[in-house]
C-alpha cells in the first residue's frame, strides 16, 4: 500500500518522520510554512533550524542523552547522519555548526524521490493520513485547528515545576502523609522545613537570579495557579507558607508537630522514581535551581532530571490523547510528533518524529505498531506522554529516572548510569531485530 501522508512541520520531529516515512516506501507531503511566514523564533529558511543551542547534549552513552542519540541511529536518524557530518568541537557534547545541520537535512529532504515540500502555512488537518510535527510556536490557526480536534487538552504556556529523583531523597528529613489523611499514605513525600531553615530558604530565593526571557515568551498575565515560586515569594516572608509551603494537615513524626513549613513531592510516573515539586512553578536559572532548592534538607542531595521552566510552549495532554506510538486515539491515521506531545529537547523531539513515522508507515502497510521495551529511552518517552497514570502532565526530556530501575542495587551513579545505557541499547537492538527495523550501525 502507498498511500501518500502529510506531514506538518518541517522542523527536527517533521524531517524526521518524513524521513522514516520515505525510506519505508511511503510518498510524502512535508509542508513548512518558513518562506511564506516566520514564527517569532525562526530566521532561516532551512528546514530543521535549531533556534536556541546548537548542542544535542552528551556524546557518551552513559548519558540519558548519548543512549537516545544512539539509538536513534539505530534508525537510521537523518538528524544523526547531519550532526556527525557538521560537529564542531565541544568536549564531551556533540554540537554542530547550526547552518550547515539545517542545510545538510534541507538539501536530503529536498533530494528525496518519495518527499515533496510545499512551502505554505497549513490551517486545517486534512482528512487523509497525517502527522501533525507542530513545534512549540505553531502558529494560531494551526494551534486552533489541533485544539478543535483534540478538544481542551492543548496548553499555550508551560508553567513546570522540577523534578527529582526519589533514591536521591534524604528520608531522614522527610516523611510520607497526605494532607488531612486524605488520600493514600505515600501519595505525597513531605519535605519539612524549620522556621530557621525556612527564612534562609526565604532569603535565598529572593535574591536567586531568574532566568532572561526571549520576547515571544513574555506574558503580561500570569495565573494565580501556575505563578513562579519566586514571584510569589516576593508578596511577602510567609506567603509560600499560605501557598504550596503550607504546613496545614500535617504532622512530622520526628517531632509530633506540624512543621513551621512543608514542600510537598508527588509522583511524576507509575513507577514513583520521578517526585514533582509541587507548585515549584520557576523561571530560576537552572543553576540557581539547583543551588536554592536543594537547601531543603530532604533535597539536599537531590538529582534535578528536569528543572523548572516558564515558557510559551504549545503541547497536549498527551496521556488523555495519545496512544505509545504518537498516534491520535480517536482517529487511526492522524499522529503527532515533537515537543507538541510533551517530549523536550531536539534529539527527544526528533526521537518522537522517527517513531511516529515507523509507525505511520506500519499501519498503512497493514503491520502492528512498533511498541518499544521501557528499558529504552525512546520506549520510556513514548510511555511517559502516553501514561494515563500522569495527572499533572509536564513536558519531559530524556533522563535516566524514567526508566524502570535495574534488578540489582548499583549505588555508584556512573556504574549505575553506564549499566542502565548498555541494558537500553541491547533491548533496542533485540527489538528492532525482531520487527525487521534496524536501519542503522547502532553507535
């Protein structure tokens, strides 16, 4: 079967899946309104513009980012055959030389026989197969149109919390309970604070450095219900004690009283290896992140797998909508692809973009979707946007906390890290083996 697919965006997700599509025998559409109409981020014509870093992280595979990266070779990843051809050195992390990336992947696409790019801004999903690659500055017609299909699971602004990993816990200085008894006894992980420890928390935060906003990500109005941590901290000494710090309906067993005040940490997936910093919604710079929260005594040693952002960032409500292969559970032949469903990164955007082609294709020629072993980082990233389990869903990039935890206790992190890589990739290779879909060399 032949049947002809759109494909909606042309940035790393949309090549990607174009890509994949292509290569499997599948004629594509790829539209991408750059040339017609530029977002506010985008200046090149090229398709596949990296707007902000050139880095796509770490090298090594005994990194969250080198094992996606290596096994989206095993793909065959056109953005992977682009960033070897125009790496510039940066130590231990592949950066490419932004231009040629761009050029090198427009210039493969453009030459492909199955691919035709139409250069025009698409307004409405048609009927027929279609992978919506949307990045996070879609513009309003398209962003109208998915939310028309999808219904209210689509948000314009990522207002996102840290996330921690819960082995790095010190459970000496934190306790489970929900508050008021409500709920069950380890849904939240209670992370008291003294009246001393509070005010210099207080102290610290005021005067942390925030992050610098690009224009297209300013807002004048910001909702009392996604409000940054430290501007709310700036409405006075104890406001974050009313707000998500608040001590209320709890009670510390070290001490029998309620604490002065208590962060709370909620699970981020089914397995509860990942803790949200509930209302922790910052624009902090990552480092400054790292610096002031960890003066939490339980987080004194915490393993930041995300930090908080507050930015414009169009995604979906990925677990209510969306199947583990990106396709759209209310109608076959539509998928999504890129940081719309909630991955974050190039590399996990691009990661989504392969995925959803692979299993374009194989549902066009009549073959069952292609379901990864969560040992994988593309397996863990595509069950994470598709876990039902996930109630406050928050856009996730690649790192090894959402992967399921090995059978033995390695308490090295390096060790542990390069055990849960060398796992992950020979579950990839064993998977792709079997499904006759190893197009690449692996590493």
């Amino acid at each position: 079967m032949n049947e002809r697919v759109s494909v909606i965006g042309g940035g790393l997700a949309g090549v990607e899946a174009a890509w994949a599509l292509a290569n499997r025998g599948i004629d594509v559409d790829l539209f991408e309104m750059k040339g017609v109409r530029f977002s506010p981020a985008h200046r090149s014509e090229n398709l596949a513009e990296l707007v902000c870093s050139n880095s796509l992280k770490a090298k090594r595979l005994e990194t969250a980012a080198g094992l996606l990266k290596s096994e989206m070779r095993l793909f065959g990843s056109l953005c992977m055959q682009a960033a070897d051809a125009c790496e510039v050195p940066a130590g231990g992390a592949l950066a490419v030389d932004r231009d040629a990336f761009s050029a090198y992947i427009t210039e493969k696409i453009n030459a492909h026989a199955r691919i035709t790019v139409h250069r025009r801004e698409v307004t409405e999903i048609p009927d027929c197969p279609v992978i919506v690659a949307a990045g996070p500055l879609a513009s309003e017609a398209l962003s109208a149109e998915i939310r028309r299909i999808c219904g209210a699971g689509l948000s314009f602004y990522d207002a996102a919390a840290p996330i921690v990993t819960k082995e790095s816990l010190d459970f000496d200085c934190c306790f489970t309970q929900s508050r008021y008894e409500r709920g069950g006894e380890d849904d939240y992980i209670n992370c008291p604070m003294n009246k001393a420890e509070y005010e210099a928390f207080y102290d610290a935060i005021m005067t942390a450095e925030r992050a610098e906003l690009h224009t297209f990500d300013e807002r004048k109005d910001v909702y009392e219900g996604c409000m940054p941590i430290e501007a709310m901290a700036a409405r006075g000494k104890d406001t974050m004690r009313y707000g998500p710090l608040k001590p209320v309906g709890l009670r510390d067993p070290r001490t029998g009283h309620r604490p002065w005040a208590v962060l709370q940490l909620r699970k981020e997936n089914r397995q509860g290896t990942l803790l949200n910093l509930v209302g922790f919604q910052t624009n902090l710079k990552f480092s400054e992140q790292k610096r002031v929260f960890s003066m939490i005594p339980a987080l004194k040693n915490a393993e930041f797998m995300r930090y908080g952002v507050m930015h414009r960032n169009t995604f979906l409500d990925s677990p209510r909508l969306l199947n583990a292969d990106y396709s759209f559970r209310k109608r076959e032949t539509l998928f999504f692809a890129g940081q719309i469903t909630g991955v974050e990164g190039y590399m996990e955007s691009a990661s989504s973009g392969i995925l959803a082609g692979v299993n374009m294709a194989r549902r066009l020629n009549g073959k069952a979707a292609l379901r990864l072993p969560v040992t994988t980082m593309m397996g863990a990233l595509c069950g994470y946007i598709s876990d039902e389990s996930v109630k406050h869903f928050q856009p996730m990039g690649a790192n090894f906390g959402i992967l399921p935890p090995l059978p033995e206790k390695i308490r090295d992190k390096k060790l542990r890290y390069a055990a849960l890589a060398a796992r992950g990739l020979e579950d990839m290779k064993q998977a792709l083996m079997k499904e006759g879909e190893c197009f690449g060399n692996g590493i």
